[in-house]
C-alpha cells in the first residue's frame, strides 16, 4: 500500500513538472519580441562602406531605432564616410530619410542639426555641388525650421549664402505653390465668373427696368 501511494505522489509531481514547464513555454511564446538594440554609429558607417548605395536606408534605420539626439551625429558619419560622386547623389537622400524617421513632433526641433551635420561632414571643395541640395532636402521635410536651417548652413558654409537662400526658397515656394493653387473649376459650374459678365437683371415680364 505504501508503495502503491509513493508511485502516485511520485506521478503527481511529474504531471505538476511538465505542466508548469508547458505553461512557462506557453507564456515566453505569447511574449513580443525584444526590440532590436539600436546600431551603433561605427556600425552604420561599416554597413554604408559596404553597400554605399543603402546609405539612405542604413541611416533611417539608425535614426528610427535610436534617440533623435543621435540623428545628427548618425548623419554626419554616413556623409563624411562616402565618395564625392556617393556623397554628391545620396547625400540629400541621407538627410530627408534621417528627418523622416523622427518621430514626428521632433521633425521640426532636430531638422536643423541633421541638415547641419550633413553640411559640416562635406569638405570645402564638394559643398557647391551638395550643399543646395542638402539645405533644399531639409526644407522640404521641416519646412517651419527653415529660418534655422538656412542660418546653420550658412555658418557651415558660408561662401554659399546666395545658393543656399536659393535652395531654401526654391522648396518652400513650390510647397506654398502647391497648397495656394486654386481647384479648377468643374465643366458647367460658373461661380467665379459671373462677376466678370456684370450683374445679371430679372423681371417678372420685359421691358426691365
């Protein structure tokens, strides 16, 4: 009988193992994943130095992961690191993905350091052919930091005053454009153009008065 009641508790216990072993497996399947850890920035520049052309993508993957205060630093590695022909076609690219992955109410607060950065990280004899591009980037994405924008990349760059305040003006004049235009009018509506053909009579029966 005794033995009979060890093999029983014996069993229990077994049955009470595997069932709390089931739900804790059970439990860490249900769980979401852990974040990934955010790359770190020498990490990005060995991503960028081998698929230059990722750059953008590398960049907005780097930013969106890790703190908006990494923006510009994370910005001004990818830059600096790339060829001249690389840097001259994707800098601009790099610099709307890293604004576009903020979090949108830090869009406007960080573009002017992102923009800055990316100014800063071309070398002298590049900046004409890149940093237009940059500052006209930026705008488009934040187009209400562009007072700061434009002030940055002057002091970045300030040999470039009249292309810069082109380049900055250029892209908020097309956004204005855009959102001003006024919609064309429906075929066979007239409303807009009666007051062009003078005011209309009526009178129950001719001649009018």
């Amino acid at each position: 009988m005794g033995i009979t009641a060890i093999g029983l508790r014996g069993r229990t216990i077994a049955a009470l193992v595997l069932t709390l072993a089931a739900w804790s497996f059970a439990t860490a399947a249900a769980q979401p994943p852990a974040p990934a850890a955010p790359l770190s920035t020498a990490e990005v520049v060995r991503s960028v130095e081998a698929n230059p052309a990722g750059a953008p993508q590398a960049t907005a993957q780097a930013v969106a992961a890790g703190r908006s205060e990494d923006a510009a630093p994370i910005v001004a590695a990818v830059v600096g690191i790339l060829q001249p022909a690389d840097r001259r076609a994707l800098a601009p690219s790099v610099v709307t993905s890293a604004i576009a992955a903020l979090a949108v109410p830090d869009r406007t607060p960080f573009a002017p350091a992102v923009a800055c950065a990316a100014v800063r990280a071309v070398p002298a004899p590049e900046q004409p052919g890149v940093v237009p591009a940059i500052v006209s980037a930026a705008v488009a994405l934040a187009p209400l930091a562009r007072p700061q924008i434009v002030a940055c990349a002057i002091a970045a760059a300030p040999a470039l005053v009249a292309a810069i305040n082109d380049a900055a003006g250029g892209a908020l004049a097309a956004q204005l454009e855009a959102a001003s235009s006024p919609p064309t009018p429906l075929p066979g509506n007239s409303i807009g153009l009666d007051s062009t053909l003078g005011p209309r009579q009526s009178c129950a029966s001719p001649p009018c008065p």
